[in-house]
C-alpha cells in the first residue's frame, strides 16, 4: 500500500499556515471597530485540523513520489479553499456554504469572481481576508508550477525543469530552496506595488489589499468599479506594471539575479506576451474607431486587453458594450493566458506557440514529404511526446470548456453568461461577459448549482486540470 504520510504531513502544515494567517484580518477589525469573532473561531478550527495532521504523520518519509506529488496538489487546493471559506461562514454578513466556498475558491485559485453584490459596504475584515486568500494563491501557483508541476509532466511543464536532474524524490528540499527565493521576490514586488498606489492616491488599505490581488493577478476589489472607481490614470498604470511583473515568468527574476539581465528580452515567452498585448490593442483601437457607435478609448482599451488576457479582472470600464467583436477578442485572451511559471492561469502562451510550431512543422511536411524538419523551442529540441502533451492539453481544455458551458446551460443560464462563465473559471479570470456577470456585475444570482460548477471548473484551470483528473484513474491508485 502507498504511504501517504508525507501528504498529509504537508497538509498539516499548509492549515497551520492558513490558520496563522487567519489572525491578521484581527488586526483589521480592531482597527476599523469590528466585533466579529469569525476569524479567531476560523484561524482555530484550521489549526487544530492541521496540528493533528501534523502529528499524526512526524514518521513520515522526506521524499514525495509522483501519485504523492499529483495527490498533495489536489489535496492542498480543496483543502485550503474549504478551510478558507470558514471566516465567511461564521461572519455576520449571512454567506451560505456554497457562496463561502465559491469566494473561498475564487479567492485561493486566483480567479476574482465573487458573489459579494455590494463591496463598498462589506466588513474591512472580510474584505481583507480575500485579498490574503488571493496572495496566498498566488504563490501557491508560482511554487507549484517551477517545482512540482515540471516533474509531474503536466501538460508540457516539464519544459521548466529546473535542471535536467530533476527526480521526483528530490521535489521537497529542492522546493525549500527555490520557494524561499520566490517568496522574497513575491514580497517584494507586493511591497513596491503597495507603495504605488499609497503614493498616488489610495488610502492605506486599499492600497494593501489592492497590491495583494495586483501582483497575484487575482482582480479581488473592494469596489464594485474595480479599479475604474478610482478613474485615476497613475493608478491604472501602476496596476498595468505590475500585473505585468505577476503576469512575467518569476523564473526570469532569479534567472536575473543571478546575472542573465538580458532575460526579460530574451526570453520567448515574455516577447510573446507583449506581442500579443500591442495586436490586441491595435486590432481593438481599429475596431473602436472604426465604429462611430462606440467611443474610442486607448486607456481603457490597453488597461483591459492586459487585465483580461492576464486573468487579473480588474475593469475599468464596461467593455461588454463595445461590440460583439470586442467581446470575441476578450474572450480568446481569456483562452490564452500568461506565461508559465507565473501568477496567470489559461492555456499558457508556450503551449499557443508550441502548437502554432507543430501546425507549421505539418504544413511543410505536405509541401515537402521528403524534408525533414526538426522543431525546436527556443533552441531547444522538442520530441514528438513533448508535442502529445501539449495537443492533449489544449484538447481537453476545449472539452472541458464546453462541457462546463453546457452545464451552465442545464442550470438555466442563457448563451452568454454560460460560455463567458465556463471561460472565466477555466481561466481563472474573474468577470464573465453579458448583463449578469460582466466587467461590473457579479455570481450572486446565480443557482447555487451554477456556483458549484464553476467552482469545479476554477480548481481544474488553476491545476492544470490533468493533476485533477489523474486522480479520477483507477491506474492512478495502484502500486
């Protein structure tokens, strides 16, 4: 039988840790006069929890194999999202477990939807307690994606490695190094991002907690404007640098400290990124001009094109109203997403161009049957197992999307809230497209059975949905 002792001594460790963080939004309610004990109450539960996993597994072995790894990241997720949700469930302001849990999931998976129709009236606790969920996930993703996610070969990660070394037995102390060095830098950018905004307008809190879902590319907002309530241009250029810096490989940081400072121009991934922002903004400018019914914006063009695509979720202006292309274009950035190793979510932009190498690669082929064409991704040589992978990813993706739109049908959802819908979950975007969950709309409507699938889709878009569906596979069970 496997061992699964290092799994949930892991888990104990990450609840202690939730637990710990829990007590901060105490400070918040002091200060803001808030007598509300839901989060000494949550912080407790979460602790004892994670204090018996912890000493119930101290035999453990320091090594986590593949089933292990692929079970710990499931496990990890749905756990801290279901203990997260606790503070919303004993706050006094009436959350029912299933709208807890979905602002629980969208916070710690880094998605932004939220079922809270009023922001500006919500307890400064609450408030705070989901941007700590988004910056928790944030990290999260960028830990899991450089260390695990590579020796999981999920989805083509394994691109990523670390060093060409890499065994799944060597996964924890190798992640105690690298974790360590993502964390500062994460700190850091959350620090300089709150800085910002401190400086150029925001209060204190706003500017805290804005950071937190900022560097995340999580979009949490204390407003139901989003950002567009501020309508401060410094603001918004702020927030564009840095859901850029959340949205850039953290790999090139250390990549950067450690001497490459040519990274972030050399890099394919990140030139891709900004290639695919400037066409955005263009075709949309073009099509926005073009248009006398719409007024033409570039502020807000570039602003959402970035958040969008990023799978941030700020908004800064209704752009549900600027046509049905507009809303096809946005829609295909959710789709497409970050870079890998990031804070972002979607398909990734190394998979959008692998597969666009592969289409070219089977193109020349038909051109010329007798040449042989080797595809390398920058410089590196990719085999035909690599190629399946990532095929077999963007595949599923598709089907899960539809599926998931579909489902959102059967629950009595009209067109284009269920596609918007299973595409901003996926994708872990945040704002859907329509009437009902657009740019300044929200889930609070909707079924609690239309909740409940989008949550499922939220879990499998921030995995990398085969680390959640492996575990659907009797094969998957046995030694």
């Amino acid at each position: 039988m496997p061992n699964y002792k290092t799994v949930f001594f892991t888990l104990g460790i990450l609840q202690i840790i939730l637990g710990i963080f829990m007590l901060i939004p105490i400070i918040v309610q002091f200060i803001y006069n808030e007598t509300d004990s839901s989060f000494f109450g949550a912080s407790i539960i979460t602790i004892i929890f994670g204090t018996l996993f912890f000493l119930s597994n101290l035999d453990h072995q320091k090594k986590l194999n593949l089933q292990q790894a692929f079970l710990l990241t499931a496990l990890s997720w749905i756990s801290i999202a279901i203990f997260g949700s606790l503070p919303f469930v004993f706050s006094s302001t009436n959350f029912s477990f299933t709208n807890a849990f979905f602002e629980s999931m969208s916070g710690i998976t880094t998605t932004g939807s939220t079922i809270i129709s009023n922001l500006e009236v919500m307890p400064k606790g609450i408030l705070f307690w989901r941007a700590i969920l988004q910056w928790l996930g944030g990290i999260g993703i960028i830990v899991m994606a450089i260390t695990l996610m590579p020796i999981m070969n999920v989805g083509g990660m394994q691109l990523f490695k670390i060093s060409s070394n890499d065994s799944s037995e060597k996964i924890l102390p190798k992640s105690k190094e690298i974790a360590l060095r993502l964390i500062c830098i994460y700190l850091f950018l959350t620090i300089l991002c709150a800085t910002s905004y401190y400086i150029f307008g925001m209060n204190f809190f706003d500017s805290l907690t804005h950071s937190m879902t900022t560097i995340a590319t999580g979009g949490f907002s204390n407003y139901n404007e989003s950002i567009g309530y501020f309508n401060d241009i410094s603001i918004e250029i702020s927030s564009i640098i840095f859901i850029i810096s959340g949205s850039l490989p953290f790999i090139a940081y250390i990549k950067f400290l450690n001497g490459d400072k040519s990274i972030f121009t050399s890099d394919i991934q990140i030139r891709t990124f900004f290639k695919i922002i400037i066409i955005s903004v263009i075709i949309l400018s073009l099509y926005l001009i073009s248009n006398n019914d719409i007024q033409f914006n570039l502020r807000s063009i570039f602003f959402n094109v970035i958040s969008i695509l990023t799978g941030t979720g700020y908004v800064n202006a209704q752009f549900d109203n600027w046509g049905s292309f507009s809303l096809a274009i946005f829609l295909i950035l959710m789709f497409i997403g970050g870079c890998a190793g990031s804070t972002t979510c979607g398909i990734k932009i190394f998979r959008v161009q692998i597969l666009f190498l592969f289409i070219s690669t089977q193109l020349k082929k038909i051109i010329y049957p007798r040449g042989i064409f080797l595809m390398k991704y920058d410089q590196n040589p990719i085999d035909n197992k690599f190629i399946s992978s990532i095929i077999s990813f963007i595949f599923m993706y598709l089907i899960i999307f539809f599926i998931l739109a579909a489902l959102l049908s059967l629950t009595g959802l009209d067109f284009i809230t269920s596609i918007s819908g299973a595409a901003t979950s996926i994708s872990n975007v945040g704002p859907g497209l329509g009437s009902i969950i657009g740019p300044n709309g929200n889930f609070s409507t909707l079924p609690d059975i239309s909740k409940w699938i989008l949550t499922i889709g939220m879990i499998l878009g921030r995995l990398e949905l085969f680390a959640i569906l492996v575990l659907f596979l009797p094969s998957f069970w046995r030694n």
